[in-house]
C-alpha cells in the first residue's frame, strides 16, 4: 500500500474536513516553500530587501502552523478519529511542526542574506550555497508532492537523498573553513555562510521528517530513527 485515500467516509462532513485540512498543510508548504526561494536568491543576489520580506512574512508561517493545530485538536475532539484517521490527524500535527521549522531555517538564511549583502562578495557568487540550496528546494518540493498524494514509495525516495545532502553540506563546510584559513579577514563573512549552509542541511533534516510521517501514515509503520535502507527493506515485504 503506497497511497491513502482520505475521502473514504459516509459521513460528507467529515470528508470534507480531513479534505480541508490536508489543502491547508499544502497550502502552508507551498509558503514554506516560497520562502525558501526567497531567502536563497536573497543571499546569492546580495538582496537585502527581499532578505527583510523573508523574514517580516515569517509570521504568517506560524500563524498557519497554529491554525491547523487547532483544526486538528477539534477534528479529534468531536470525531474521536481512529486507524487512517487518527494517523493522518498526528502525520498532519508533526507534518505542520516540521513545515514551521523549514521556515524559520529559511528565515535564518534570509537574516545572513541581509547581513552578508553590504559585504564585498566572493568571486563565485555563493555558488556552492546556490547548488546546496538547489538540493534542498527539491528535497521540500517532492516532500510536499509525496504529501499531496499520500505516495510512501515516493516519500521513501524523497528521505533517501538528505544523505546527498548532508555530504554536500560537509563539503562545503570544507571549503568554507579553507577560505577562511587562507584569507582571515573572510573570517566574519563565511561565518555567516556557515550559518546558511547549516540552514540547509537542517532543512533537509525536517524534509525526511516529514517524510517519514507519510510513510507512517499509510502503512501505520513508526519508521523515525531509522536508516533508509531499512525502511526499504520493511516495505518490501509488504508488497
């Protein structure tokens, strides 16, 4: 079982309220997501303002995480959810916490662009923190498509690349730390690189979470805290 229909009850009502609830997360993605975009090309455009955009709409990324937090305390008030309904319930509470922790990283990234923008600039434009961010954005825009879907195959694929990107992040944290041992007065501007490029990683961190979550959610199987392979492995037994 790789995929989960939500819309499965007699009562209409509550189908459209899971339906509801579900279009919000991806909703707060797609913001999630933006912002991201946002603070990335803010920092490799030396982009102060749009770095100040980031982090002012910072806000209506918590509002959103709060407003499905309590949708999701009434659904299980007055519907005692159970099985399916219960697990997408507590895939959406963690799902939104993880979302709203991608978007504080973005902020974070959005704060160094600011910082970084009155600086003078590497000659390669932030590249390596341009191509780290490529593989992040990606990471979140597949989650989110797993997540509409409700597609653990994908999620399983999706949660299988954060250890590309943690041994992306490590590289950089390579080439970052030479710099500043070749030239210490880059000391206090690659710092701040590092921050972003932490950013990053941490980002990629919360888009296997969520993955899991998914995974969890339609084949009931608590799969945090452990490797890949090993779901891999679990899943294939089933089919």
């Amino acid at each position: 079982m790789s995929n989960l229909d939500i819309n499965h009850h007699t009562h209409k009502q509550f189908n459209t309220e899971l339906k509801d609830l579900h279009n919000q997360v991806l909703a707060m993605g797609g913001l999630v997501e933006q912002q991201l975009a946002d603070a990335l090309a803010a920092l490799t455009d030396g982009d102060r303002t749009r770095g100040d955009a980031v982090n002012n709409n910072d806000y209506k990324v918590n509002a959103m995480d709060v407003t499905i937090d309590e949708e999701c305390a009434q659904i299980l008030a007055l519907r005692q959810p159970a099985a399916s309904d219960l697990r997408f319930i507590v895939s959406v509470i963690k799902t939104t916490t993880d979302m709203e922790r991608i978007g504080d990283e973005a902020a974070k990234i959005a704060r160094m662009a600011v910082q970084l923008a009155d600086q003078e600039r590497p000659k390669n434009n932030y590249a390596e923190i341009e191509h780290l961010g490529q593989k992040a954005q990606q990471m979140v825009r597949d989650t989110l498509n797993a997540f509409a879907r409700t597609d653990a195959e994908a999620a399983l694929e999706i949660a299988q690349k954060d250890a590309k990107v943690d041994r992306e992040y490590e590289a950089v944290l390579r080439q970052l730390i030479t710099y500043m041992m070749e030239d210490p007065r880059s000391i206090r501007r690659v710092l701040d690189v590092i921050w972003a490029a932490r950013a990053l990683e941490r980002i990629g961190d919360h888009a296997k979470n969520i993955c899991e979550y998914i995974i969890y959610l339609v084949n009931g199987k608590d799969v945090r805290h452990t490797h890949p392979d090993e779901i891999a492995h679990e899943l294939s037994k089933e089919n």
